[in-house]
C-alpha cells in the first residue's frame, strides 16, 4: 500500500486469525497496524474532516479532546499532520507511555482529578468543555456524544470488516466506552445481514454495568461510565461485563502462546469471545476488534 499522506493511511488494518481452541473461527481486527495506534484514528480523523466540512474548524484553529488515551493520541497525530494545536484531558489512570506520546506529537495535556463521573466540574470531561468555550475556532470531539464517532467507524471499521469476511460473519464482539466503534461498525454490518450478532463488551463494574454505582477498574479504553446517548442507539444485541481478573490471564496467554501483544481492552474482548466461543458451531465465523497495542501498557505490568 502507498498513500500520499499519513491520514489516508489511516485504517486499512488486517484481518487475522486467532487459533483459540474453539468450535468457530474468530479473527481479529488489528487496529493497532493504524498509523496512530489504534482503533481511535478513525473516528478522530472522520471527526476532524466534518468540523473542517462544517467550518467549526478552520486553519490555525486548535483540536479538544477529553479522553483515556487513545482518542486523544489519535487527535494529537492528526492535529500534528494537519497544523492545529491540540489540547488533551485527561486523568492520572492513563499509563505514562500514552501520556508521553501525547506530549511526543506536540498536543498540551492537562491533568485532571480522577471520578466515575463523566460529570464532575473538575473531572477531564468537564473541564476540556469549559478550555472549548474560552477559545475560539475550536474543536471539542467530545466523543461520547459526538455522531460523528460512531459515523467514523460506520464508513470506515464497518466495510472494511464485511469486505475481509466476504459478508460471512456471523458475530461481531468489540469492547464499549464511548460505543463509537461497536455502534458504527455494528449497524453497517446489520444493514448488510441483520442476523449478524452484535456483542459489546464492558467493565462488569462501570456505571452502566452496575446500573450507576460504579467500582473502579484497571481496565483502560473500555467502559460505559455514563449515560451514553450513542449507547442506546447502537444495535447491540449483547453486552457481556468482565472483570479486570478475567483480562490479564489471556492477555499474557495472547502475547506469549499467539504472539498477539494487545491492551486490556482487546484482552477483554479476547476473554469474552473465549467464552461465548464456546457455545457456538463450527460454522459461525466471529470477528473481535483488538483496539491497540500492548506496547502502551508495558510499565503497568500487567504482562508480568
Ligand atoms: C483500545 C481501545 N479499544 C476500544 C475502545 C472502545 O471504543 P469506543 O469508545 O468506540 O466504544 C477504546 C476506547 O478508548 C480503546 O482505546
């Protein structure tokens, strides 16, 4: 493949089969292969292309993101390319290799006091809104609620998922936090076959699982901590929680006996595709979505 930029590069990831010993075949995205990193490029740059359609971003103008990590890694990369500044939000949970790449690409990353709630006036949501409203020709993502997320990855993840399957598959299983990637992707491919299964996954203990009063977990990139407007619209069959103690095992499992090195949130998926594998025919085909690399997490030991 050759592109005459770094953004066109975007996406275009492999297909891969896993060799779990399970009845059907599972493969996985590999979302990491993307320029960025990660599953998150795609909908950060379909994010950035409709508010420069849209003229909410112009040149000189400065790109907002209040994320975990990857969202705002992805909009650092794209802000970089494209010559907008770029502010990240964030919290202390995020791992140091992610905030060292932030600051790697040139964006400003400010600090906030860590909470469950999405909410709080001090916590990383709340706080990059109020920088969006005191500087103009800005842009929030603010991906929790942003269409343009799920859109993203409904133009791009989506048919690209269909194209490498030949329109074969049978289940789709990728981890919920923003519901961006299993949102998008999810109605392309039940308005290609509705009988596709479309399953999500997420920290047992989030806000959604625990119907509003969320534990904390280890586990990052994934997790419904708030009420999520794109949630509901999703066409999700299925959302099975995990446990951060179900992750790291398969995680290990996934680096030293498959050579697939990926974060917590694709060793959640990877763990709750294991599972419901189990109860599937031969004739099934699934595919599971591994966000990002292992490589962002090494120093939280989590591989130890
Ligand atoms: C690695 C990774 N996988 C999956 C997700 C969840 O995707 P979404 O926010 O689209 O639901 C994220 C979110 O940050 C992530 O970083």
């Amino acid at each position: 493949m050759r592109y005459e930029s770094l953004l066109h590069a975007i996406g275009h990831t492999p297909l891969v089969r896993v060799p779990f010993d399970v009845p059907p075949r599972i493969y996985a995205k590999l979302e990491y292969i993307s320029p960025g990193g990660s599953i998150k490029d795609r909908s950060a740059y379909f994010m950035v292309q409709q508010a420069e359609k849209e003229g909410v971003l112009q040149p000189g103008g400065t790109i907002i993101e209040a994320s975990s990590g990857n969202q705002g890694i992805a909009a650092a990369m794209i802000g970089a390319a494209k010559g907008y500044k770029v502010i990240i939000t964030t919290t202390e949970k995020v791992s140091k290799e992610k905030w060292d790449t932030l600051t790697a690409y040139g964006a400003e990353v400010v600090i906030c006091k860590p909470t469950l709630d999405l909410h709080d006036p001090e916590g990383y949501y709340e706080v990059a809104r109020r920088i969006h409203e005191q500087t103009p020709n800005s842009l929030f993502m603010a991906q929790y609620f942003n269409q343009n997320n799920p859109l993203g990855h409904y133009y791009s993840l989506g048919p690209e998922i269909w194209d490498q399957t030949g329109g074969q598959l049978t289940h789709f299983i990728g981890a919920v936090g923003s519901c961006g990637t299993v949102g998008g992707a999810g109605r392309y491919i039940k308005e290609r076959n509705p009988n596709v299964a479309v399953v999500g996954v997420d920290s047992a203990t989030s806000y959604r699982s625990t119907g509003g009063n969320p534990k904390p977990y280890k586990l990052e990139g994934i997790g419904v901590d708030s009420d999520s407007p794109l949630l509901e619209q999703a066409p999700i069959d299925e959302i099975i929680g995990v446990h951060d103690d179900d992750v790291f095992p398969i995680m290990k499992r996934l680096a030293r006996e498959y050579g697939f090195l990926v974060g917590p949130s694709s060793g959640a998926v990877a763990y709750a595709a294991y599972e419901y594998a189990k109860n599937l025919s031969p004739d099934d085909f699934v595919v599971i979505v591994f966000g990002d690399s292992g490589r962002a997490y090494l120093t939280k030991g989590f591989y130890n």
